[in-house]
C-alpha cells in the first residue's frame, strides 16, 4: 500500500480487500474497529464502507492507538 500514492486509490484497492461473511444472526449489531495506527485513514474508510452495506451494522465505532504524524 506504501507505493500507492493518492488515498481515493488506496480506499479502492481495500474495498475489494475486504468482505463479510454473513454468520451473525438476525438483529442490528454495533461494531468496534480497533486499529494500530492511524496515517490515511484508507483502511478504516474502506472497513467502514464495507460494513455501512452490511444491513445488519447499526453503528459503527472507531478507536485508534496511535496516529502518524
């Protein structure tokens, strides 16, 4: 992901990265995305975006360790 410059390109090259895979019961579930380091923001907006059309999510939470400077 270091050699791909422009953010709209890393968000899209980790959509496709990512997927669900449908094993929760019916119901809304909120969900917590713990992440290491925050630099971009690609991989958090690509695992939020994949999870928003998941009809099951009602919220969606983010927490971050660190952050680049």
């Amino acid at each position: 992901m270091k050699d791909i410059e422009s953010r709209e390109d890393k968000i899209s090259t980790l959509v496709s990265a990512f997927a669900v895979n449908d094993v929760l019961p019916q119901g809304q579930y909120d969900v917590l995305i713990v992440d290491d380091l925050f630099d971009s923001g690609s991989s958090l907006e690509a695992a939020t975006t994949i999870l928003r059309e998941y009809g099951k999510i009602r919220n969606i939470y983010v927490a971050v360790v660190s952050r680049k400077r």
